[in-house]
C-alpha cells in the first residue's frame, strides 16, 4: 500500500491482516515459575501471562526450564540449567528467565523433560543435550551433554516423546526406535535391558508416540493404540494393573492423538471424543470424580483435538490441558502455583476453559504440560480471517 488519501477494500483488509500477524504465535506460559515462564522474573502466576516475541509454532515446559521453536527455525530456552539442561554449552545452575537462543535456524520442534531436551530439524536429524543417565540420550554412553549433541541418523521425524527418563521416536519410514531406562519394559523390548542408543520396537506404521514416567504409548496409522511398561493405576489401559514389556493394543481402531500424564494416558478418536484412563487422584483424567480406571472412559465434548499431559507424582502434581477444535483450551486435574491457568488455585476434576479465547493454536505440538506448569501458543489465522 503506496497511496495516500482514501482507503479502498484491499487497503483495509491488507492493513487489518498485517496488524494480525504481528500478532501471530504468541506465546503464554503459567504456573511455578524457577524462570521458566520467560518473563523475566520468578514469580508464579496462575493466569496465561505472555513470553515476548511473536512467531512461536511449537513449544515444551517441564518444570525448571520452558522452550519453543519460531517460524524462522530458531530455537529458544530459558529456566534453569540443571545438568546441562538448557543446552546452552553453561555452568550447571546458570538461570535464564527470558528466552535464549540455541545456535542454529533449522529447527523444527522440541520436547523437554527433567534436566534434559530434545528437539529436532527439518533436515531429519534428531538432538539432545541434558542429563544423561540410563542413557537416555541415546549416545551410547551415560555423558552428560551441555549442548545439542545429534542421535545417528537423518530420517527422523518431528514425532518422539520424552518420558522421564526414556525416550520414544518415530522415524519418516514409520519405525519406531526406543533408548534410555528399561524399568518395567518401558523401551517395548520384551525385556528391562536398559539401552543406551536407538532400539527398534517392532513394527513399521507407527504414526504418534506419547510417555511419561514410566508408561509408554504410540498409535498406528490404521487407527489402532498400543501401550507398554508400567500398568499401575490401570495405567497402560488394559482392564488390569499389570506393565507389559511389548506392546499391547487396547481395544479400538479409530485412536488418533495419544498423551501421557505420570501413571495415567488418554487418547482422542477421530470422531473427536476424548478417552482417558489411569491415575485419577486429583481428579486428573477429567472425569469429574477421583476413581481410578483402569481401561478408557469418555471425557464429556465430541470436539477434542489434542491432549496434553504432564509428569509429576500422582498424588500431588497430574495435571491435563487440552485443545478443541473451535481454539478453545481447557485444563483440569491439580492445582499448585496456578498449574491450570485459571486465576486461582482450586482443583477441578472436569475440564475448565482458559479464559474465553478461541484463538489457542490447534496443533499436537504448540502446547506442553509439566507437573507445576503450563505453556500455549495462540494468534494463528484461520481461513475465513485470509
């Protein structure tokens, strides 16, 4: 737009949508706050409170440290920096409480989880930094790394998880490829031999991987959901409280989008409907009660996209948050510090709106949950705002 004077119709709509995309992808974090809402201080908050900048498309919260890509491929992180943990080649306890940058411009997503991150590029290669115990940086050893180090390979895709202390992660052929600690056959073995570099799970269509403590879980791209490692709670959803060194499917063919929370999971079909199962002690699988289940019930709404769940201890941290597809964002479960974004700190056992938003950004990796805090991003125009 050159001329001066009157306005005509493209003028108006190119004025409006440039303003709209300066403020595209912003970036909110609450909760417990060691410096990892990004705010430039340590001051819990219990309402969404915004991270500067604009342009975020994927981000990770766990506890101590928060961090998210941009549009333009670079990587930011900020918290503490326990065991390397900010990837940022620092001494142990540095502390960042506004986003910093981890050098390079070709990354694509990130996955944080205690002391350690994993994030990976849009060239297929995969990288880690942080603690690494149990091995569970997949460099056929147990050093730690204070900046990103690569795992062997350039087919990997944006889709791996990070429990707490093992690692899941589907490569673009569809095989799927466990390491770190094998306690209750949490790497999908057959066994509870820990390893310290990529390992096969058996199988080649695996689309969607999620974990937590000590459960794991993945969908295939027929629509069927499989889970293994630690049943307690009914965690694993198989109607008992057995773990399962392999996995095994849990009844259903139209699973589409799995989470993990500490001794809990769920899962959204295709049709939209929300089922969760596991630990429910602080009402955290949304089911407006505290009993546990130990195979799939149905959160209420038909118009679930993505959920989102957190480590910490049943007893005292689980936590949920959830997108639907109209960009609305609803958390439930635990209360500490604000973990649920709603100005206060009461419990809820069924899931509550953040606000009265519907522009949270509806994709399976914008959002992240740890066990005392929460992060989102929001600001994506639609179609019909084009």
């Amino acid at each position: 737009m050159t001329r001066k004077g009157t306005w005509d119709i493209q003028d108006v709509r190119d004025k409006y949508l440039q303003s709209a995309w300066a403020s595209d992808g912003l970036l909110f974090a609450w909760g417990y706050n060691a410096g990892a809402l990004g705010v430039n201080d340590a001051a819990a908050r219990s309402s969404p409170i915004q991270i500067p900048g604009t342009k975020w498309s994927a981000s990770s919260i766990m506890d101590k440290t928060a961090s998210s890509v941009r549009d333009d491929g670079t990587l930011w992180i900020w918290g503490y920096n326990d065991n390397g943990a900010l990837g940022l080649n620092q001494p142990d306890n540095n502390r960042y409480s506004s986003p910093i940058q981890i050098p390079g411009t070709t990354w694509s997503r990130v996955s944080l989880t205690t002391e350690r991150g994993m994030a990976s590029k849009s060239d297929g290669t995969l990288w880690v930094w942080g603690d690494n115990g149990a091995g569970k940086l997949g460099q056929n050893n147990e050093t730690k790394y204070s900046s990103p180090v690569q795992i062997p390979g350039t087919t990997w895709s944006d889709e791996f998880a990070t429990g707490h202390s093992h690692t899941l992660a589907i490569k673009t052929d569809g095989t799927l490829w466990a390491w770190g600690n094998n306690g209750d056959g949490r790497l999908g073995q057959g066994n509870e031999t820990q390893y310290s570099s990529p390992k096969q799970i058996p199988g080649t269509t695996w689309s969607k991987v999620a974990a937590a403590q000590k459960n794991s879980m993945a969908v295939k791209t027929d629509g069927t959901l499989w889970s293994w490692g630690e049943g307690v709670d009914g965690s694993l959803g198989h109607n008992n409280n057995s773990k399962y060194s392999s996995p095994r499917q849990i009844p259903g063919t139209t699973w589409i989008e799995p989470g993990c929370g500490y001794n809990w999971s769920g899962c959204v079909k295709t049709d939209g409907t929300l089922w969760t199962w596991g630990n429910n002690s602080v009402g955290n699988l949304g089911l407006n009660n505290r009993t546990n289940y130990s195979s799939p019930k149905q959160v209420s709404g038909t118009t679930w996209a993505y959920l989102y769940g957190g480590q910490g201890n049943p007893s005292s941290d689980s936590a949920a948050m959830a997108t639907k597809t109209d960009g609305t964002l609803w958390t439930w479960g635990n209360q500490e510090d604000g973990t649920l974004g709603l100005g206060d700190l009461v419990k809820c056992s069924s899931p509550t709106q953040v606000g009265s938003d519907t522009t949270w950004k509806v994709h399976r990796h914008a959002s992240g949950v740890s066990k005392r805090g929460m992060i989102a991003i929001k600001g994506t125009l639609t179609p019909s705002q084009m």
